[in-house]
C-alpha cells in the first residue's frame, strides 16, 4: 500500500526553508479572517456523519474535478449515496496529480486522521470507514477539529440581514476560539433581480423597524445593520465584485432610481450601474467611519452554465476567471473614496493573475501612512490559491510591495478541514526565503527571517484587523 508523499519537509527545498518553516512557521496558530463555514455548525459543535459530508458536501474544487473526470451529476449533487459518493472520489482522486486538490487531499487525511495511505479506489472503503467513525465521536466534533487544527480566530461571511444569534451563542457558551461575523452586503446593491432586491428590502425594514421608501431611509437601515454587526465585534467587511462601480451619479437620480426600484420597475443598465455605485461608495464609506477593514474580491465569471444552474442552482463549480478591465475603475473608487476622506483599510483580491502586478500596484498608490501595509494585495484566492498562484502572488507583492508587511493566508472556504492551506501557504512561504538565502539573495539571519515569516503568518494579521 503506497505511502503518503506528505514528509516533514514537504515542498521544503532547502535546509534553510526547513529551518524557517519548523523554527517560526509551524507551531503558529491560524487566524482565519476570511472564510466561509456555517457559523450554525460551530454554535451547535456539529458532528459529521461522515466523511463525504465534511469533504464532498459543497466543494465545487473536488465537484469540477469529478466533473472532468466523466462521473455523473448523481454521484456529485445527485441522489447517490454518501458511499458511493466517497468512492467516485477516491476513483478520482489518482487523476488529480498535479492540481491542488492531491495535496490538500492528502494533507488533510495526515493532519486531521492519522492518515498515511494514498487515497485510491483500493484504499477507499478503509479509509472512508475509518475517518467517518472518528468523525462521529466528540473528539472530531466542529469544535475541536478547530482546535485540532491550532486555530485561534475564525471569521466567518454573513449578509445584512442575518441576526448573529449563532455567533452570540458561541460566544456565551465561552468556546476558546474566537468566532465573529463579516458583513457581506451584496444583495443591498443586487440590481439585477428587482423583485428580489425588493424582498431583501422588505426584510431589511421589518429588521431595522422603519418603512423604507426613501433612498435615504435605506441607507438608515442599512447603517443600523452595520452597527448591529460592529456591536457584536465585527470589524471586516467583504464584497464580491465583477470589478468596482464607479459610475457618476446625483443624489436625484439615485432617489429616482430608487423609486423605481420600489415600485417594481425594471431598470435600464445605466440605472443598475449607477444606484450600484451610490449604494457601494455608502456602504464602505460606513466601513471607514467604524475603523473596519474592507475586503474586495474581484473578478470571477459565475455561473456560466445556465443549464446547470437551473439543475443544480449556484455555487456548484461553473463559475471561472473573468477578463474585466479593472484597473481604470478600481484606481477611480479608490481615488473616490480616498478623496472624501472615506477610504478605510483595505484588502484586494484579484482572481486573474493576469492582474497580479496591477494590484500589487495599485496599493501603493493609496498607501497613507496612518498604518503599515493599510492597503493590501490579497492573498492568493479561489483558482488562485493553489502552489503557483500563491508564488506568483508573493513574489509580485515582494518586487513591488512590502511582503513583511503582508497580512497572510486566509481559507475562503466552507469546509472544516481546510485549515491545512495555512500549513501549505507557510510551507511555500519559507521556501521561497530559504531559496532566497541559499542563493544568495537573502542574508543568512534566522532572527530577521524568522520573524518576517512569524508576521506573515500570525502576526501582522492581530495587529491589523484589531479583532479577537
């Protein structure tokens, strides 16, 4: 039976890259400001059935995979069974050297079962039956696969509308890992559909307890929900964006615009653009006033196979990177913001690495002074976080950039097993340095490496978001 590849030098190259990975990397624990696990889970400390539940149950990384690999719909979202759900993977997972998905794979069968075996069709039913008994004792409940993982800070993607009552519970029930709430408002801007954005509306008013018909009662709302998350410790704000909206617009047409989004009216594009760009600018404007930090993820084409989508809804993996134009609008909201005043920390996250040198950048440009590395380029996200897009990332931050000032890995994720790419952001992290100092690049001084690789990692991280 073949033998992990997972040694404790992996992807370690050189003796220095050891030296910094095992010395100031390893033993950190994870502070995970961006991702997106069912707070419910955490508060109720969920324990899986099995392991198809925690690892297939919407993953669309392992869905596509299968996808390409010719396994029916019924074995990813269908009505197959949680085994033979596992078994198609396993089949699968042999087909996937060299993507991403063969490392975490096997990284998280290491780190959170024991696991040593490579996972193949011979392998499956043992390993199946093996992980899922330890995930259904307490031992390998949601809580304590946190704490398996040495994780300190979770923060976790909620909409304007959710009531927080599970991060209240798991704050009241005194739970050791620090769990807060992000506060994603997409749907406030949501133009598309205007009878779903007048259901979000609706809901936002019975919330916040006022009828909303004015534009400027909207925005009232809205502040009363970001207060509400800020009470509760949130001190992030995240959107996911084609690119930025940046169109000029008056307070009367935006009133206008409103009106007719009130009264069902379908907008024109010009219209949608517009009142986008209104509601976006109030919204982080918001941000700014509250000390928070926004996070702006940029770029992906979604949901790009209608015929699936009505078969199997979103976020099922048929989404991709797209092609926008990004730098002219993004330079103008920055500038936007920055001009009034309201330009609060910031995180950009690109999803084409063709646009790795325009954000690493475009931060400079807005670099104040007020605090080291306000405006960050992002870690590597999405399709990108894998071994050569986080590379390419770092080594494009560090040519133009600060990289010690850079704030780390975070999962983006939705499953508790994930924590492991911060072991492989890390591991990837301290080769490039050791690389660095064994060709010469870098001087041969553990105390400065080390403790750039311990800012990275951990540190710059607590000291920028102010939270937990």
């Amino acid at each position: 039976m073949a033998k992990t590849f997972i040694t404790e030098d992996f992807l370690l190259q050189t003796k220095t890259a050891s030296r910094l990975y095992h010395e100031y990397a390893e033993r950190l624990p994870i502070y995970d400001y961006h991702n997106h696990l069912p707070a419910e889970q955490i508060a109720q400390d969920y324990s899986f059935k099995n392991l198809t539940e925690v690892w297939l149950a919407g993953d669309h990384y392992k869905w596509r995979a299968l996808r390409t690999n010719g396994i029916e719909e019924k074995y990813i979202t269908g009505d197959a069974t949680d085994s033979e759900k596992f078994e198609k993977w396993a089949q699968t997972v042999p087909y996937t050297l060299r993507n991403p998905l063969y490392h975490w794979t096997h990284l998280e069968l290491k780190r959170y079962f024991g696991i040593n075996e490579l996972l193949n069709a011979d392998t499956a039913k043992e390993i199946y039956d093996a992980c899922s008994e330890m995930l259904r004792t307490k031992e390998f409940s949601v809580r304590n696969l946190l704490s398996k993982a040495n994780v300190e800070f979770v923060c976790t993607t909620e909409g304007p509308l959710d009531t927080l009552e599970h991060h209240k519970k798991i704050k009241k029930d005194g739970f050791k890992i620090k769990v807060f709430g992000a506060y994603r408002p997409d749907k406030a801007f949501a133009t598309e559909n205007v009878k779903e954005l007048n259901a979000f509306i609706d809901k936002l008013a019975g919330l916040t307890g006022g009828d909303i018909r004015k534009f400027d009662s909207y925005l009232g709302a809205l502040r009363k929900r970001h207060e509400f998350f800020h009470n509760e410790g949130c001190r992030l704000s995240d959107y996911g964006l084609d690119m930025p909206f940046v169109e000029d617009f008056t307070a009367v047409e935006i009133e206008k615009i409103f009106e007719k989004i009130r009264t069902n009216s379908t907008l024109h594009a010009a219209e949608q653009l517009k009142f986008k760009s209104a509601v976006l600018f109030e919204l982080v404007a918001m941000d700014a006033e509250a000390g928070w930090v926004m996070q702006l993820h940029m770029g992906p084409l979604r949901d790009t196979n209608t015929k699936m989508l009505a078969k199997v809804g979103p976020n099922t993996g048929f989404d991709s990177i797209g092609d926008f134009a990004v730098a002219k609008p993004l330079a103008k909201f920055l500038d936007r913001l920055n001009s009034a005043d309201k330009l609060p920390k910031t995180i950009l996250y690109n999803i084409n690495p063709r646009d790795n040198a325009l954000m690493a950048t475009m931060i400079g440009n807005f670099q104040d002074g007020s605090v080291p590395g306000k405006i960050q380029f992002g870690s590597g996200w999405w399709f990108l976080d894998q071994k050569q897009g986080i590379t390419d990332q770092i080594e494009m931050l560090s040519n133009m950039g600060l990289l010690s000032r850079f704030v780390g890995m975070t999962t983006d994720s939705r499953s508790f097993l994930s924590f492991s790419r911060h072991e492989y952001f890390r591991r990837i992290l301290c080769n490039i340095l050791g690389n660095d100092v064994e060709q010469g690049l870098l001087p041969d001084d553990m105390g400065l490496l080390g403790q750039m690789v311990k800012d990275i990692c951990h540190n710059n991280a607590v000291a920028y978001f102010g939270m937990g």
